[in-house]
C-alpha cells in the first residue's frame, strides 16, 4: 500500500483507517421477476436532411459479411413526457414510492394520478417485494452514485448493505447515502428499514449538488436522473450503465405493479409495465489518444506480432458499439522497415499492421493527425482504400477538403451521433480542394454544423488534433478554442493530439477533455516511468438520445507497444492527480 502523501489526494477523516474495505465477501440481492416490457419511445422523429453529405451507418462489426451497405437503426416514435388530464379518465392510486417517470408512463396510458382511494375506485400501484405474477409489473433500475471526481468504483453488495443497517463496512463508512423521498420508500421495501442516520433524504433537483458540497458523498438514484456530474459506482462489479450489466445479480433492482381489488370498478388499459432501463436504448463511444504505428512499436510488432499491442485493452475497446481511434500515420505498400532508433518526423506504416486496428474493432478512424502526408498522397489514397476495405468510416480528413470536414453521422440503438474533428496546425493541415489530407480547423463552420445537427437532435462529439503540451494543464487559448465548440452544442470535446494525458473539465452541458495521451505508441523510458506511458481510455455512454457521462479507462504504456490496465494503486494516484489538475481538489473516501 502506497502512502497517502503518494497518493496526492486527501482522505476522508473518518476513513482513514479503512482504507482497505471494499472486499468480494458476501452479497445480497432481491429476486425479482424480470419481463418483456414496453419499451420507451425514442425522444425524436424523423430528422430533416443533413445539411452536408455523411451516411449514417451503424459500427462495421455490425455489418453483414456480405454487403458494404451501411445499416441504419431506426428510433421508436416519438414520445411524450407528460399527458393533459383527460376527463372521466380512470384514476390510479399511487404512493410515495412511484418515481415522476412511472407516474407520466401511467399517465401516458390514459389513466390520472390521484392519492385518494375513493377516487382510484380499486386500482392502484405500490412497490412490491416478491412479486405474485408478471402482469403490469414495472421493472425499476436504480444507480449508485457519487460526484465524478471520485476516486472509488466499487462497492461490494455486503458493505452496500452494512451502510444501509449503519454497520461499519467499506470506503464511505459512517457516510450517510443521498436519495430523494421516493427512492427512500421504494428501497424501504426493497432492503427494509434503514437504520437511524444510514440515509439522508433530499429533494432530488438538490442531490447532485448536495453531493459534490458534502464529499466525500454518495447517492441512490433511478436510472433515468443519471447525468454527467454522476461517477457511477459499480456494486460487485456490475454497473447499469455499463453493456455487460446483468440485472440478476445487481441489488437496486425495483418492481412496482398495478392491481385492481376485486371486483375492478373501473377500465384498465391492457399493459402497465414499465422499464426505465432497456439495453436496446444503451450505446457506448470509446474515445482514444494518439496512435502511430511507427519505430519501436511496430519494431515489437514484427518482433512479437502484430496484434500484440492491444491483447490487454482489446475485449474493452471492441465492447463499444463505437470505437474510435486516431491513427496520425499513413499505412504505404513501400513503407521501410520499422527502425526503433529512427531520426526525424517522416512516418509511414505497413499495411499489414491494420489487422491490430481491425482486431481492437476499430469503427471510426479520425484522419485530423499530423502525418499522413509524410508520404505523399499515394500513401494518403492507399490508406483510405484501406480503411474502406475494412468498413471503417473516418472524419477530420479525406479525399480533399470538402470530404474531410463533413461531419460524419451515426446512429446506434436510437442515439443520433455526430463526429466532426480537425487540426489546429497549418503546417500539417494538407486538405485542400483537390488535395487529400487533414482540414485544418475552421471555426466558424464547425460551429454552425455543430449548432445545426444538435439542433436536428444529433448528439455532438468534436475531437482535436490541438498543439502538443507535455502539460496536464491546458493553456489558457486551448481553453477558448475547446469551449468554443461546447458553446455551440457539442456533449463531448476531446483532444487526440496531447502525449501526455491533459485535464478536463464540465463546461455548461459539455464534458471537455483536453487530452487522453497516446494509445499505440513508442514513448516509453528505458528506465523508470514517463507520464506519456499514462493513458485515459473514455468510454462514453449514451441513451435514448441523452449523453449519460464518461467512465474514464486508465492504462498505463509498457514495452514501446502494448497498454495494459492500470493496477489499483497506480489509478488511485492517477485519478486523484488529475482530479487535482482539473480543479477538483476534495476530500476523498479512497480504497
């Protein structure tokens, strides 16, 4: 164990002696009844026609074999949240328990929301422990939560349950858990009674920023109010927001269900289930640094073979429906031999290494780098024949200048996506009107196209190829230039370009990243360790047309080639650095 001066972050007093308690012993959840269930509509209808030329498709691992037409998911009808009262309706009767999203499901079903049993004649709805039978059951997935400058990401289902029961167990012991009234009632249910003190109620337009005011902090909120400023924490493992989440085996799990006492006196719809979270609505974006499949790097390639470099990383970047590289490097057919004790800036690569980018399930490739004109335009054309034959789209480059800065639209379980990128450099920004290359950076058009998509209800991603700060500060004109594209409606503003991983930021609705640091790239010290081996992987998660927040991937850059995860002690004093670095200097509950 690392001392806490090493760790470069503060602790929580009352933790200090425990930092060791998030163990795997014991576990608790309830057994519900899961069922098929209607499913909510997407937020969207039809979208007017894109302004620019860019075919959406789905990621190329989703495609067929045996065809190169991209394969669009169609979003749900559009939805409502919220019904007018309609006259003679039927009401239901509905406790403190029922979320505001249940309540507008069963209003949306024709029905009125009353708190009179004269009124709702018989028919009401209430949070059950052991359900009977599956009709009009409403499955309900609630997340546990804490602001997202966090260090911990793991909470085991035993001291989830001790903190309930006020038990000394785990990282945020002796911390009381944030909820809103109707979570408290259904988890009263749920877990039983919580013990004096383990819980404290707030209004729920209050719990987030109770949370970042009180860290070290932590909450319980329904799927559906998870937001960016939201770190959330796994319990044994298991996150909702996550593509491998298995509800079986995950104790926030809530069903309510709609009854009629006998004999029923008024109508009721045929369905009253409900989910508030439904996989087919999830989609996730992996976001990377830079990549260059030069020197030492594709010299310990040919040494130990191509798909080397991504063994440790590769089952996470290819879970994404969405993943997203930035190779700065042309792949070229005359391409010299790798040498490790290269001189000079002029890059190429082999052709055969795009089976490490194929096998990683590379989807979107950002063409904004610094070297794919190293070669030439016959290197340039090569590499987007390349990239075609794979069914890899890319963006931030192209063909000539009106290819490469059109945005590039994706749409993925209903969630409308929109990548656009560029390269603040003139000396390497190659694109002209009849020239392939990089687009360097125009302001005034990426803004409008960024203003007009959100608009259209895509969701806005822009990434940089920015200037190269050795810094995990981001300078005060980075800054300007990244909110600038916040300012026009991107979710997320990332950088690609940085080496060494820079900090980030919530700004408005947008999350900026300044830099991520390299993926797939030769800096590494002989002796000790660099801060460009120090890697953020962002996984980005969004759904039924909203942006969720980012679960930051950390690895750490070995052997000129391969990242492999971080190990718990090297992620505490990362996180906690950078944390430090992006202004986020708080109390911390740490494992």
């Amino acid at each position: 164990m690392m001392s806490i001066s090493a760790f470069k972050v503060k602790l929580h007093p009352k933790n200090q002696s425990n930092k060791n308690h998030i163990t795997r012993t014991g576990s608790f959840l309830l057994a519900v009844t899961f069922l098929l269930s209607a499913c909510q509509p997407a937020l969207w209808g039809t979208p007017l026609p894109p302004p620019t030329a860019a075919q959406p498709a789905v990621p190329s691992s989703a495609l067929p074999t045996d065809t190169g037409v991209p394969i669009v998911l169609t979003p749900a009808p559009p939805t409502q949240t919220s019904m007018p009262e309609i006259p003679g309706a039927s009401m239901i009767l509905v406790g403190p328990a029922i979320p505001p999203l249940l309540r507008e499901k069963f209003m949306q079903s024709g029905l009125q929301i009353s708190t009179s049993v004269q009124e709702a004649k018989g028919l009401s709805v209430d949070v059950v422990r052991q359900p009977q039978n599956a009709i009009n059951l409403s499955t309900w997935t609630f997340a546990l939560v804490a602001p997202f400058p966090t260090i911990v990401d793991d909470i085991t289902s035993q001291d989830l349950l001790s903190a309930w029961n006020a038990s000394s167990s785990g990282p945020f012991q002796d911390i009381p858990l944030l909820m809103d009234e109707p979570t408290l009632a259904t988890l009263t249910v749920v877990l039983g009674p919580p013990a004096d003190g383990a819980v404290q109620v707030v209004p729920a337009d209050q719990l987030l920023g109770a949370a970042w005011n009180e860290m070290p902090a932590w909450a319980i909120v329904p799927f559906e109010t998870i937001e960016p400023k939201w770190k959330v924490l796994t319990i044994d493992g298991q996150s909702p927001i996550q593509k491998k989440f298995n509800p079986s085996t995950y104790p926030l799990i809530a069903s309510y269900q709609a009854s009629c006492n006998e004999p029923c006196s008024v109508s009721v719809p045929q369905d009253l289930s409900f989910v508030n979270r439904d996989p087919q609505k999830l989609a996730t974006v992996i976001l990377t640094g830079v990549t260059a499949l030069v020197r030492a790097t594709a010299a310990t390639m040919d040494a130990k073979g191509i798909l080397y470099p991504g063994e440790a990383v590769r089952d996470i970047l290819r879970e994404a429906d969405i993943t997203h590289i930035n190779n700065e490097v042309a792949f070229y057919n005359k391409c010299p031999s790798p040498d490790p004790n290269q001189k000079g800036m002029v890059f190429c690569s082999s052709p055969r290494y795009i089976e490490l980018l194929t096998d990683i399930g590379t989807d979107v490739m950002e063409l904004s780098g610094d070297h794919f004109g190293d070669y030439g335009t016959d290197a340039f054309l090569e590499t987007l024949d390349i990239y075609r034959q794979n069914k890899i789209q890319y963006y931030g480059g192209g063909l000539n200048l009106e290819d490469g800065r059109k945005p590039l639209l994706l749409e993925v379980n209903g969630n409308k996506l929109m990548f656009i990128g560029c390269n603040i450099k003139k000396a390497y920004a190659g694109a002209t009107d009849t020239k392939p290359g990089a687009v360097l950076c125009d302001f005034d058009y990426m803004t409008a196209q960024i203003a007009d998509y959100r608009a259209r209800g895509y969701l806005p991603i822009s990434t940089f190829q920015y200037n190269e700060l050795d810094v995990p500060k981001a300078t005060e004109q980075q800054e300007i230039d990244f909110r600038t594209l916040a300012d026009a409606g991107a979710v997320i503003v990332s950088g690609s370009q940085a080496h060494t991983p820079q900090m980030m930021e919530f700004y408005k609705d947008a999350f900026i990243h300044f830099g991520l640091g390299n993926l797939f790239f030769d800096q590494v010290l002989k002796v000790g360790r660099s801060p460009k081996q120090n890697e953020f992987i962002d996984r980005h998660v969004f759904y039924d047309g909203r942006y969720l927040g980012v679960e930051l991937v950390t690895a750490f850059l070995e052997d000129y080639a391969r990242p492999r995860l971080m190990k718990p002690a090297e992620r505490t004093k990362f996180l906690g650095d950078y944390f430090n670095y992006s202004g986020w200097d708080f109390l911390q509950a740490v494992p």
